[in-house]
C-alpha cells in the first residue's frame, strides 16, 4: 500500500467515512504516511486495444428493423454519425456502433461508472489534520499538517468545519504552523490529446488538497492551509505561525478529519454541469485506490481502461473528463456500459447523476422528453455526444450513445435531439 492510501486509510480507519481498500484499524496506533509518489506521470499506453466483436458476452448484439429504427437512419442522413441503442441484455440498433470515436465529455460516464463501483456511491473523501507528535495537554508541540485526498469542494465552510473538530479532539494550541501537504497526488497538469494552449483554460490543475476549485493563484495546499489556520483561530485554537506548503513527513498521527459530500453528489455536479475540474481529480483518485496507489492522471486512467475491459470494452483512456482527443470508445460500447449499470446496486446513482432535459448542460433541449444524459463537445476536431438513457413509449428504459465528428454543433444537436425523440416515441420492444 502506497503512503497516499495509507494516509487516507488511516484518517478513515475510526469513522464512517469509507475508504476503498482499507482494513480498518485504531487511527490511534496506525500512522498515517503521505509521501511524495516517485512514479514520474507518463502517459498510458497508446496501442490500440481492439473492440471487443460484440462489446461483452453478456450484451448480445440482436438489431431489430422497426419504424423507430428507419427513424434513426433518416436523422443520421449518411454523415459521420455513430449510434447505439440498446435495452435490456440487447444491443437492438447499430450504426457504425463498433467504430472507436473521441467521446469529449461522454468520457466521464467512464470516469463515473468506475468510481461508483471502485468507492461506491456513499463514499466519502477525507481530509485529515495531523501531526508527527501526539498532543499533550491539548498542545501540538509541532506543525499540523493538512492533508486531502481528492474533495474538490473544500473551502472556508470544510475550513471551520475541520477546525471545530480539531478543538473538539481537545487541541488548544498548536506551537507550530498549519501546512498543506502537496505530495498525496502528482501535481501534473496535462494528459495526452490535450491541447497546447487550450486544453488547460478548461480545467485547473487537480490535487488531492483543493481548495475553492483551484481557481486561485499559487499554491491551492497553501490556500486551505492559511483558511485553516484562521478558522482555528477563530475556534480558540491557538496557532504560533503563518501557514504554508511542502511534503509531508513520512509518518503522521490523525488528529481530527471531516469527508466530503457523498460520491453520489458529487458526481450530480460533475455530470449535471459537464465539470472537468471534478472529473480529472476523481481519476487521481481512482490511481490512488489502484494496485500501484499512485494519485496521478497516469494510473488513474489505467485503472479506468483496466475496469472497462473487464467487461468486455476497449476503450482507450487518457484522462477522466473527456478533453483528450486520444480518448477513444465506440457508441456500442457506451451502449454496453449503460446497460450492464442498470443492473448494478449503484445504476439508479448513475441515471441520477445525468442532466434531465432542458437542465444542465441540456438545457433548452429535448424539454418534456424522459431522457437523462451527458453531453459532449469539442471544438477542435470537432467532436459531440450525447448517451444515457431515455424512457420509450412503452416506458422501458432505454440506453443510448451517439457520437459524432465534423459535424457542426447546430447539426450534431438536431441529430443527437432527432434521435432521442425517436427512441421516446417508439416501442423499442
């Protein structure tokens, strides 16, 4: 186990805050270790891993010809569009469904349905205080250190909340400085096919110790370090010095910890609002439960690609947002995907965490129509997806993927809205 996940396993060990991959244990007696990972964050692999013939033994490929189906082939016209429609244990339509295509902001089904079953959906990212020496006499006879593992919500209100529990663990002074630990994640700030000059303005640079989304300058682990050290003041908890940033020792003990909102929300935010910033840090989070237990862009994404081919998906994985133009997965694939989620304890978490119609970043679109969904766009190429799930006139649950590239995004909308609408009408089965 990597020091990162002992870290956050020993700040789990004594609450109801889950932490995947953790014997529980006293955090009295168990240190927590964060270091510096020493794996450089390299790209994955870029060998194609070739599309399974029919996605997964367990989703047949059975397509259907029916009247919602001709009304598919018409919105799709002849143009660069792949589409997969599926419900059940069957993949009931298909056009160009096994062609592996950029999937932009669709990526994050993958990121989502990976975490769900890797953390589940109640769980919880800590973020610890802690020390090198235990308290005596309510005093801290040295620094307080400030370590995160992956909530990209904390602010001043996550501040005061771990500052009270600080005080309530009886700490009254602490003799040193509060200082953020930067070493429990990687700190890059690319992933392959992103592009130069472009890629970055959509998304700040993730760390396992956030603060106020890492929108502002310098240091984000001396940001939550300084608002830390002021809600301790304002506590009652005494502090000698000015807070800052470095690598944390190899050894510290808990002294109080607070979670993050459950993964379930998190991921409504994420997918509701397309948010790239919470994406990318959930796949560090994800390489840091992996077997290597490194939180950086690089493991996260194998974790992601290893978890989809288990079932049966090739999918090529190069960051959990979408940005990347090397990510690459087919719409069957997709369909796939939404289909076995269905059957999971966690697939009704998924479905919620989708934009409804006419919110989010489906807003003004597909109103009154029972689809929820994840868009995606990017400009470049240009690439845009629409997948998830909407209900037939029947009322069966219904997964879909579209994904399209040189389209403009006026004609990607009506083809993507054509389609869902087509799927709403009919009786798929």
């Amino acid at each position: 186990m990597s020091g990162a996940r002992r870290a956050i396993c020993a700040a789990a060990a004594a609450t109801s805050i889950v932490a995947a991959g953790c014997s529980p244990r006293p955090a009295s007696v168990d240190p927590v270790v964060p270091v510096t990972p020493s794996v450089a964050a390299s790209p994955p692999s870029t060998t194609r891993v070739p599309a399974a013939e029919s996605s997964t033994p367990s989703i047949v490929v059975d397509p259907v010809v029916a009247d919602w189906t001709r009304a598919i082939d018409r919105a799709i016209g002849g143009r660069e569009v792949s589409v997969a429609v599926g419900a059940g244990d069957r993949i009931l339509y298909a056009h160009a469904g096994t062609e592996r295509r950029i999937p932009a902001s669709n990526q994050k089904l993958l990121t989502s349905m990976a975490a769900l079953d890797v953390f589940g959906p109640d769980h919880r990212f800590p973020t610890i205080a802690a020390s090198r020496t235990p308290a005596k006499e309510g005093v801290i006879r040295d620094d307080l250190w400030l370590v995160g593992s992956g909530d990209p919500e904390l602010n001043a209100t996550s501040m005061a909340r771990l500052a009270a529990a600080v005080r309530a663990a009886g700490i009254t002074r602490v003799s040193g400085r509060v200082i953020g630990d930067t070493s429990a994640f990687t700190r890059e700030w690319w992933a392959p096919g992103w592009v130069p000059g472009l890629s970055r303005s959509y998304v700040t640079r993730t760390t396992a110790l956030a603060f106020d989304g890492n929108t502002g300058s310098g240091l984000p682990e001396e940001a939550a370090a300084a608002s830390l050290t002021a809600a301790l003041r304002s506590a009652g908890v005494e502090v000698a010095s000015e807070s800052s940033a470095g690598v944390a020792p190899a050894t510290l003990r808990t002294v109080a910890k607070i979670g993050s909102r459950p993964l379930r929300d998190l991921l409504a935010v994420q997918n509701h609002g397309s948010v790239n910033f919470y994406a990318e840090t959930l796949l560090k989070s994800l390489g840091a439960a992996s077997a290597d237990g490194i939180g950086s862009t690089r493991a996260g994404a194998q974790a992601v690609q290893a978890w989809a081919e288990t079932r049966g998906v090739g999918a090529q994985v190069m960051d959990g947002s979408g940005l990347s133009h090397q990510d690459l997965v087919s719409a069957q694939d997709l369909a796939t995907l939404l289909l076995l989620a269905q059957r999971e304890p966690w697939g009704d978490v998924l479905d919620a965490s989708l934009a409804p119609a006419g919110e989010g970043t489906l807003g003004g679109r597909l109103v009154g129509v029972p689809v929820d969904a994840k868009t995606g766009t990017l400009f470049e190429t240009p690439v845009s997806s629409l997948s998830g799930y909407v209900s037939d006139a029947g009322g069966v649950r219904v997964a879909f993927s579209v994904i399209s590239r040189g389209l403009d995004k006026g004609t990607a909308i009506a083809i993507e809205d054509a389609i869902v609408r087509a799927l709403a009408d009919a009786r798929t089965s």
